[in-house]
C-alpha cells in the first residue's frame, strides 16, 4: 500500500516551458560550446544542476576541468534566475488535484527535485503551494550529499513523512533519472511521466513500474496497490 508519493518538480508537477534545460544549454554554449538541446535533456535531465553541466560536457570526449563546470553553473544559476522573474510558472495540469486526492486517501506528499532549494522554493512561491499544506513536504539536491540517481533525496522525504518501508513509496518524474532514483530507493512504485524532458521510449529504458501521460493515471495506480493488499 502506498503511504508516499515523492513527485519531481519541473516537467512532473511544475510547468515552466523546459526553461531550466533551455537556460543549461544556453550557459554551456555562451562558453564556447555548440550542444543540441536534444543532447542536453538527454545527458542532463533530472540531475543536479552542476552534475547535468559535468555530464553533457563530457559528450564532446574531452576532460573539463572542475573550475570550468563551476564557471558555467555560476552563469546558469545568474540566467536562470533572471528567467524565473519573468516567467509565469505555473502547475501541471492538475497537480494540485491529485495532491488532494492523495491526502483525501491519507498518502502524504512530498517535491523533490534536482534545484537547489532557492530556486526550488521560488518555484513553490510563484505557483502558490504552500509546504504543510498542498505538499507534505520540499526536498531538494542541496539537501543531500548525493543527489540522483543516489537514493539520499528519497530516504529524506521518507524521514520527513515519518514512512519508514520504501516499498510503501511511489516516485514518480520526467527523466530516466528520476525512475533510477525510485529504482535505488528500493520504491514500490518507480514511475515515468511524458510531460517533461524524456519521451516515453527514453524513459522506458529504464524499466519503470510503469510510464504515464497525464498526473491523473497516478491515482487509479495507486488504488491498484491499495486493492491488491486488501
């Protein structure tokens, strides 16, 4: 039975354009660089924002030096909060609805995501959640020693809602990276969802629980787990 759904932010519950893998490639490419957005989302997607710098960089076969990735996370933390003062942020369609229907059935919910909590909370603000109400909680890379696919975001999401077997933890993001996570914290319920950065046959090669196309196929999955344990 399911007890906590750990959700992704930008492209699962928040949509904000893929302005963050837009503003990546932009702070990569203004360093000299000529990556394809396409190259980015995939190398990048789901990760901590310096990590997804390293990893696409690291497609051109050469060696990056630490400073340099540092130089360009610095650039693209500036671009991107420039971005995010004149973006409308606003919800999945229904995210609000589905954190609803989940606490109606007593499951807690909790964000987490690859930003670090500055720019995560910002996010929050500008939609209009509240954390202790809409969410359960806020977990964030800066949170954590390891960030994904390393399980560290998850067990603290569990800590903060008090769920203490991963099996009763459903996670649920955009990315390959994000189902890895679910997968590495031994969740229940590691899922893929097709309104972000990765397409279903992307994350599908991550062998998720199960991949869906709009945050309400949450709900009649996670009933399923309920029935199947009554």
């Amino acid at each position: 039975m399911i007890e906590l759904v750990v959700f992704d932010m930008a492209g699962t519950t928040v949509d904000e354009d893929n302005v963050v893998y837009k503003t990546v490639r932009q702070a990569i490419n203004a360093a000299g660089y000529s990556f394809t957005q396409e190259q980015v989302q995939s190398a990048g997607a789901g990760k901590e924002k310096s990590q997804a710098i390293r990893d696409v960089l690291a497609l051109d076969g050469t060696e990056h030096p630490e400073d340099e990735v540092q130089a360009i996370f610095a650039d693209f933390r500036f671009r991107l909060a420039e971005a995010y003062d004149s973006l409308e942020v606003v919800e999945q369609s229904g995210a609000s609805d589905i954190f609803r229907e989940l606490h109606s059935r007593g499951i807690k919910v909790v964000l987490n995501t690859g930003y670090d909590r500055p720019t995560a909370e910002k996010l929050v603000h500008k939609i209009g959640w509240t954390i202790g109400e809409e969410v359960d909680a806020l977990v964030t890379a800066s949170d954590v020693e390891a960030g994904r696919p390393a399980p560290d975001m998850i067990y603290l999401a569990m800590a903060l809602t008090q769920v203490t077997n991963a099996a009763s933890v459903a996670k649920i993001g955009d990315s390959r990276i994000d189902i890895e996570e679910g997968q590495n914290a031994k969740c229940g319920m590691a899922l893929g969802i097709t309104t972000g950065a990765q397409t279903e046959s992307e994350l599908l090669q991550s062998n998720p629980t199960a991949v869906i196309h709009h945050l309400s196929d949450l709900i009649q999955l996670v009933d399923q787990t309920s029935n199947a344990t009554v």
